[in-house]
C-alpha cells in the first residue's frame, strides 16, 4: 500500500451525551483542539492545511479526550484543497475560507 503526504484535511465530528456535563467538557475540549489545528468551517466541521506530522498530534490530542465507544471524529485526509469539489446547497451561515483561488 502506497503512503500519500496529506497536506490538507477536513475534521467533523459528532460528540456524545453533550447534555451531560461530562459531555458538555468533551465538546468543548474537541472544539478547541480543532480550532488550535484547523479553520472552524461550520458547527461541528473544520478544514484546512496541515502537515503530516501536524495530523499525528491533532490525533493523539482528540483521543486522549473522547470516550471510543460513544463519541465519533472523522478525518477526511487530502494531498491538497483542490482534489475535490465541494457543492453547498442552502444557507452558508456565515463566511468561510474559499476552496478555489
């Protein structure tokens, strides 16, 4: 299997009993993990550039917080921002970074 230098990824991730206090701290923890690694794109998703190396510690800081069982993060890797097309449908809530120069 060929190893691929990801260069830029998108981050979404859905947290667990966020009513709960405990969850409550999840959230918050991953949201500020995130936001110290990527732009905040919309509520729960973040995007942006990062280094491979950059990847590895955004991972082992999200899973020293989250519970395995019950949270869930997805980590969409990509060599660069202009492999995929992104199409919005509705209301984009507010400004984000733009995918295409």
């Amino acid at each position: 299997m060929k190893s691929y230098n990801y260069n830029y990824a998108i981050v979404m991730y859905d947290i667990a009993d966020q009513e709960s206090e405990v969850g409550k701290n999840r959230v918050t923890k991953v949201f500020k993990i995130c936001k110290k690694y990527f732009h905040h794109h919309q509520k729960s998703i973040f995007r942006g550039n990062i280094t491979p190396s950059r990847i590895i510690k955004f991972r082992e800081e999200i899973k020293s917080v989250i519970d395995e069982k019950l949270d869930f993060v997805s980590i969409i890797k990509l060599q660069n921002k202009s492999v995929f097309e992104e199409e919005v449908l509705g209301t984009d809530e507010k400004p984000s970074e733009s995918l295409f120069l």
